[in-house]
C-alpha cells in the first residue's frame, strides 16, 4: 500500500497548491508512481495549475459514491503522475469523512504516493484528511500570521499525535536573509525542516501555463531535493544543511541574474558612446 501525505497549511496562499504539484512532478520523475489529489471540496483549483481543468468528467465524489470506476475519474499528466479530481458541487459539510478516508486508502494501494492538497485551516476538511494521511507537510511562510497559523497546525497534529511532519518555508521573497529565516524556523521550534524554496517568477509562469508538474529550473528542482527525501524515508535533512543550500542556489541566481543584466545593458552603452563621439565630432 502506498503512503498518503498531506499538504497542509493554517493560512490559505501560502503556495500549498503550488507545492503538490510541484512535488508530484518531482517524485514521478524519480520513478514513483504518484497520485496527487484535490482536498478542498468546493473550491478546487489543482485542475488549473496542471492544465486538466477541460479533463475532468467524473471526480472523487463519483469514485466514492460509486457512480463511476477509479480509472473513469483519474487523469493522466505525465509519465508516473495522475490526478484525481475534487468535487466542485459539495462542500465538506456536505459529506462524511469516514468515506473520504476510506477512498484515500483504496486509491493508495495503485500508487506508491498518494499527495493531498488539503484545504488551508483546521476544518473539517482538514480533520478527515489528518484521519487517514500518514507523513504531513506542513506550508508556510516566514511572515509573522503564516507563522502563527502554522503553530496552531502544529499543535493540532500533536494532538492527533500526527507527528510525522516537516515543516516548509515557501514563497519566500528573494531579498530576505537567511538570518532572518532562521530566526523564523527557530520560532516555531518544529523538528524537521523539509525544504526552503523561494517565490519564483518561473514558477508563477508555469502554473498559469498549467505545467506546473514540469522541471522548473534545475535550481529549484534542487531545493525541492530535501522535501523528495523525506517523503520518501520520513528522514528530514540536517536544518544547516537545507540553509546553506539555499544560499549557495541564490547567491549562484543573484550572479547570473546581475550577469544577464550587465549583457542586456553593454550594448545600450555602446550606442551611447557613439552618438557621444558623432555628437562631438559635429560641433
């Protein structure tokens, strides 16, 4: 039987969409075989970033009422990577958990990973995925109400000794120090850091292309590395570790992003230069 993880968040656009997909993309081309799965009933949007929103016939709800098969709801997205639909006409009041929980478990005995992106707070939506997921990745930002939505996450998953979870700071604005996201990281006084990944303009590019289950950038595919290895063992790499990576891959973005800017503006100084000298050479 396969392992479900959930994605979860206390506050909502903190990039936990964003993540699933990413992370299923990543898995499938380590050769998992991977299922990544809408948990908002009612508000799905996992369709959009993977371009399948003109795909779906059937969704999980008719999986699990029995008004299609498994396979007649499941979409295709790549090689090793499908997706499974969440409802867009019921909410979580609407439905019972217990069911929820029992099609996660059916659906996980197909895959090696089954990857839910639940719904942002500690509602019942979340309750029932808690239920039944065995590793949890917790998405946050390192901005003070992300921070303090993901403590109240964490303190539910104590109390549900759900306690196979790493922590990940996504989003994060490319001029923070690293300094200052240690400082975060310590605050909340979590035990495994899963991966530190920074708000990226080619990810934002790739979502809205719907390709978002495709390499981003090698760089970015790197930094996602920690995350990969600890889905796979439950092991979280050494928090240093993830730290220094991160500003080794930045700093590696900042030189080529100034290299890129100093090729784009030569030849505007060159131009420059020469109206000078003919502006010169007429007076």
């Amino acid at each position: 039987m396969g392992l479900i993880i959930a994605m979860v968040s206390g506050k909502g656009g903190v990039g936990k969409t964003t993540l699933t997909a990413g992370l299923g993309g990543a898995l499938a081309r380590r050769g998992k075989k991977i299922l990544i799965t809408d948990g908002d009933l009612g508000l799905r949007d996992l369709d959009l970033v993977i371009g399948k929103e003109n795909e779906i016939l059937y969704d999980a709800l008719d999986v699990w009422k029995k008004r299609c098969r498994a396979e007649d709801a499941i979409v295709s997205v790549a090689e090793g990577l499908d997706f499974l639909p969440a409802s867009q006409g019921v909410r979580w009041e609407d439905v019972g958990r217990k069911g929820y929980g029992r099609l996660l478990k059916k659906m996980a005995k197909q895959y090696d990973y089954v990857i839910v992106d639940a719904p942002a707070g500690i509602g019942r939506g979340n309750d029932a995925i808690l239920r039944v997921a065995q590793r949890l990745v917790i998405v946050t930002e390192p901005v003070w109400v992300a921070l303090r939505n993901a403590q109240r996450v964490m303190q539910v998953c104590r109390e549900q000794r759900q306690l196979d979870y790493a922590l990940v700071f996504n989003r994060i604005n490319p001029h923070m120090s690293v300094a200052d996201i240690e400082e975060a990281w310590y605050s909340l006084s979590a035990e495994m850091l899963g991966a530190v990944l920074p708000y990226s303009e080619a990810v934002w590019q790739q979502g809205q292309a719907g390709k978002l289950y495709n390499p981003i950038a090698d760089t970015f595919d790197s930094l996602l590395t920690p995350l990969c290895d600890f889905c796979q063992s439950g092991n979280a790499w050494d928090d240093t570790t993830i730290f220094t990576q991160y500003a080794s891959v930045m700093s590696a973005e900042q030189k080529k992003f100034e290299e890129n800017k100093r090729q784009k503006e030569q030849p505007r100084l060159l131009v420059r230069q020469r109206d000078s000298r003919w502006r010169r050479l007429r007076r």
